[in-house]
C-alpha cells in the first residue's frame, strides 16, 4: 500500500483537495449532490506553488492534497466543512484516510528515536527514517463518545474548548490498559459525576482532526448527582428530547447519537 507522489499516471483516481478541516468540491449551483475537483485543478494548484503536500495511495487508488495559506480558488469550485462532505456523500472511508494521512505526515517529519528525516516508504502506507530505517505506521488515537439517557432526558455537556458554543455528548481518549467500556464509564464519571450502567456498543466513524477514530456509545443513568470537571467542561445539564439546546452539526458522530440517526453506523 505505498504512497508515491501525485503524476498524470494516477490522474484519474478521486482527488481529495484540503484546506484546514475543509475539503474542496465543485459549486453544485444548488444541486445537493456533490462531485470532487479534477486533475487539472490539482495541476493548476501545483504550478502555482499553493501546495504544501499532495499524495496517491496506488492500493486505494486515490489522490490527497493540502492547500497553502494564500492560495486562489477556482472559479467553479468551493471550500466546504469535512464533515459536512461526509453528512452529504456519505464517503467517509477514503475522505477521512486522506485528511487524516496529510494532517499526519504534517506533524511527523522527523524520526522520534535518532532525528533523521522521514520519508515515503517504497512498499508500506508508512514513513522511512532515512538514517536508522525505522518505520512509522499512521496513527490511530481512538476516542469514546457516549449518549447517557435517564427516562426522556439525556445528558449533554458544553466544552471550554469548542468555539461553537453547542452541546455535545460526554467523550474523551482511551487510556492505556483500559477496554472501552471501562473508558465511557470513567469519562462520565470525570466529566459530570454521574455514574452510568447498560453502556451499548452504538457504532464507529473514522473523525480525521487529526487521527481519531471514534467509537460511540450509549449508556443508561445509575446514579450520582452533576458537578462537572472545571478544567475541560463549562456546563452539563439534562434535557429533554423535544427541547434540546444547540447541538453538534449533521455529520458527526455526536449528531447521530443525539438525534437517533443510525447511519452511518
């Protein structure tokens, strides 16, 4: 599964075009249905230094590329949120492994252990270090979110950390040495105090900020009563159902659970 530089030779495949957490895609002229730039915008970008890194995985057969600060758009293209790209096409597997390769190959170009520079491996989907040969595989950081129900009340949470103001579900990291049902219930112990029982496998999504794969959950109310952790949450609370406050966007895993949409699980 090597990952070699984009050529004419792999013109043809999908090409994944990146600007921050935005994925470039055609102008619909109001058409819900959503198409990927070609080749030749790819060409255009690159002949104008607008480039920062751009890849073709050959065993996947398709092309992935960063936008530089500055850069011109094409007049028949638009810049939209990933995650509503995935929402709109439902292409999560090769959209997610493309902006999550680049945001990877961004963050590691040197090797941990002796300091040499990284490079493409010639046969693993992999980074080379050039001077001790030792290889690092993409990362996979995998993250808990977990839907809490007491009777038609579910529990959401407000983090200090997110911009947008809304209220998602409980989630956080798995921890070495832990199973991920031993993560939902720790995480909703920290987070909000409540202890929780009937923790359900709900599904997964791949969520490229950087290299997240995130398992959802539900869990039913055991007991305790809500005092929230300071550092990373700014407000928890009960709501019922039909009277949710702002939530996280069609999309996201957090969406699916709160409003009970069971694609793309």
């Amino acid at each position: 599964m090597a990952i070699i530089p984009f050529s004419k030779e792999n013109s043809s495949y999908p090409i994944y075009i990146f600007s921050g957490k935005k994925i470039l895609v055609k102008k619909t002229d109001g058409s819900e249905n959503l198409s990927l730039p070609d080749a030749e915008v790819l060409n255009t970008f690159m002949s104008n230094h607008f480039i920062s890194d751009s890849f073709t995985e050959t065993e996947k057969k398709y092309s992935a590329a960063f936008l530089k600060e500055g850069f011109v758009l094409p007049p028949d293209c638009e810049l939209i949120m990933l995650r509503e790209y995935f929402w709109r096409t439902k292409d999560y597997e090769l959209s997610a492994r493309a902006h999550g390769f680049l945001s990877i190959r961004e963050i590691y170009r040197f090797c941990p252990t002796c300091g040499g520079k990284l490079e493409d491996d010639s046969y693993f989907t992999a980074k080379k270090c050039s001077s001790c040969g030792r290889l690092l595989f993409p990362r996979i950081e995998p993250a808990v979110i977990v839907l809490v129900s007491k009777g038609d009340e579910v529990l959401l949470v407000k983090s200090k950390t997110n911009a947008s103001g809304f209220y998602s579900c409980v989630a956080g990291f798995v921890e070495h040495g832990e199973c991920i049902e031993q993560t939902v219930v720790r995480e909703v112990k920290e987070e909000t105090g409540i202890d929780v029982k009937n923790v359900c496998y709900a599904g997964s999504q791949p969520w490229p900020f950087p290299d997240q794969l995130m398992l959802a959950f539900t869990a039913d109310y055991a007991g305790g009563e809500i005092k929230i952790q300071e550092e990373e949450i700014e407000a928890a609370a009960w709501f019922k159902r039909n009277a949710l406050p702002p939530t996280p966007p069609a999309g996201s895993v957090a969406y699916n659970l709160i409003h009970g949409f069971k694609k793309p699980f």
